[in-house]
C-alpha cells in the first residue's frame, strides 16, 4: 500500500476514534409514560455534529474500500438536502480526497443550506434532470458509471451498497445487554434496516417508511437479507404525503418531543418514526411491558430546510 493510501486510511481511523458516543437513553414523555410500554432512544445523532446518525455507520466500510482501493475521488448522487451528500462532502475534506456530488433537478438561484456546506467543503456539484437521476439509480457498484465516466469511485444513491450493511451491523453491538423486544428506525432505502436485522440475534425491528407508496422497499431489504431472516417490518403508514412531504401535525408533534425530551428530531425521517412509534403505543399496538428502542438516525442538518414552528 502506498504511503499516501496509508495516511488517509490513517486520517478515517482517526476520524472514527473522534466520535462521541451514541448513548441508550429512556425517554420520558407525556403521551406514552402512562402506556405501559417503556421507550428508550439510541442517540445516533450525538456521534458527530454532521457526520450522525446512521451516516457514518453506513460511510465507514464504503470509505474504507474506497481509500484501500486507492481511490482518489468519490462520486455519489442525491438530492439538494441529501444528508448523505452533506456528510460525504465533509468526509472528503477531512481525508483531502476530491468528491461530486450528482444533484437532483436544476441548480437553484438560492443554494439550500446543505448545498452550500457541501460547496464550501469541497464537493464539485452536478445538476441533472430528475430523469436521468431516475436513470443513475441502476447503477451500485463502486466501479460502475457514473464512476467510471468521472474517473471516481461510484458511491449509490444514501450509500445503499452492501459494505454499508457491516458499519450499519456495528451499531448492533453498542446497544448492550437490554433485550428490546422492537426496535425501530426510519427507513429511505432500507439499507440501515437491513444492516440491523442482518446483525441482530434477538431483536424484531420496525422500520417507518419516510416516502409514500413505498411498498418496494419490502422487496429492496429482503434483497439485501438471507432467506430466514424475518425479524423486520415496515410501516408504510407515516410518510405525511410523500419524502420531505410535511403537515403541522408533525411540526407541532416534534416541538413537543423537542420540549419534553430535549433531543430535537427532523422533519423527513426522525420525526416521522417517532410520530408514528408514538401513534402506535397510542393505539395499544405494543403489550404493557413491551421494550421498544428507537434508534435516532441523525439528519438534523437537514431542519434548515423548514419553517419549523408550532400551528
Ligand atoms: C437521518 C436519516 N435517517 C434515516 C435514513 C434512512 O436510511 P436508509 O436509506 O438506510 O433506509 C436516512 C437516509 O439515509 C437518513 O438520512
């Protein structure tokens, strides 16, 4: 291995000893503390102030591949507040390693809050029309275009690939000796899902899909899951319209969560699953006694593009 792979293999290891931890805490709130059912919450998000949640679990192996392989730039697509883009671009700064970044749709007078972070990280940014992003969503292999037109190492679309599965595993081993009887997540691509059913010995996960209609994404994390593996399901029924689609109702459900708990959630993913976790003990889906951990999958960068006040 040459000496400059070894120094940013170098510059990663030290990136991961720098994060905070990721604590189990139980949440103590209003609505559900008279339910019977006990919740605690996995603070993914406190891992680092941009690289959170489940980010860099899913970055980790990918960009260790990637560095090991030699790798000089890495190319990934999303949208224009792509928590993925986001923390890429930061990491690609960090490790001194050239990255794009494919952008959904025109180039926006105003730049989102997170395109610009990215800019000024370093991230050269490609806008494209929504149908050939539609079109680049075929393409998974690291050597696979747009990679290979680029001259860069292809990162899909969320680090969906299966090297993100193993960081995502990892998180599986911090969550200690409490058996939970569910665990729950948000779910884009299903991968971090499947990274979590794919570890887990005991543990039944329930995913909360944060687009509509998303039936597909069943199929997507069975694809990535050996045949036995049925500890997971899917709610398709928290999405409030579609992805990053709102309703006050959420705005005022995560003002409450953030004055009662004090961990703020965002709009697209983590407030959606709390959301729904939350109607769901509401409705007596859960047994009294029942042990639930929801996992917060960061994304706070990402409240920037809201107004988010109470209705
Ligand atoms: C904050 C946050 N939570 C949850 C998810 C969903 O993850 P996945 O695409 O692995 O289902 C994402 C998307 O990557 C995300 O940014």
């Amino acid at each position: 291995m040459s000496a400059a792979v070894d120094s940013k293999l170098e510059a990663l290891t030290q990136l991961e000893q720098n994060l905070n931890a990721a604590p189990v805490q139980r949440l103590h709130h209003a609505s559900i503390d008279s339910s019977g059912v006990e919740v605690f919450i996995k603070r993914e998000d406190l891992l680092h102030p941009i690289i959170s949640g489940n980010k860099w679990r899913k970055l980790k192996y990918i960009l260790q591949h990637a560095l090991g392989s030699g790798a000089e730039h890495l190319i990934s697509m999303g949208g224009p507040w792509s928590n993925h883009l986001h923390a890429l671009s930061f990491v690609g700064q960090q490790l001194g390693i050239k990255t794009t970044g494919i952008i959904r749709g025109e180039m926006p007078t105003n730049k989102s809050a997170t395109l610009q972070d990215m800019q000024r990280w370093g991230m050269d940014l490609l806008f494209v029309s929504r149908a050939e992003f539609r079109e680049l969503r075929n393409f998974h292999a690291h050597d696979s275009q747009p990679g290979l037109d680029y001259d860069g190492y292809w990162i899909p679309e969320g680090g969906a690939s299966t090297l993100a599965l193993k960081g995502v595993a990892e998180l599986t081993d911090e969550i200690g000796e409490v058996k939970f009887d569910t665990i729950t997540l948000a779910c884009g691509t299903g991968t971090t899902l499947a990274g979590l059913a794919s570890a887990a010995k005991q543990n039944q996960f329930l995913g909360f899909a944060a687009l509509k209609g998303a039936d597909f994404l069943c199929d997507d994390v069975a694809s990535l899951l050996p045949s036995e593996k049925h500890n997971w399901s899917i709610n398709l029924d928290y999405h409030f319209g579609g992805f990053a689609k709102t309703e006050q109702r959420l705005f005022d459900f995560m003002l409450a969560f953030e004055t009662q708990t004090s961990i703020p959630l965002d709009p697209i993913y983590t407030g959606k699953m709390m959301f729904g976790l939350f109607e769901l003990i509401k409705q007596g889906y859960f047994a009294s006694g029942h042990k639930i951990l929801a996992i917060h999958t960061g994304g706070l960068q990402g409240r920037a593009g809201f107004q988010l006040q109470s209705g």
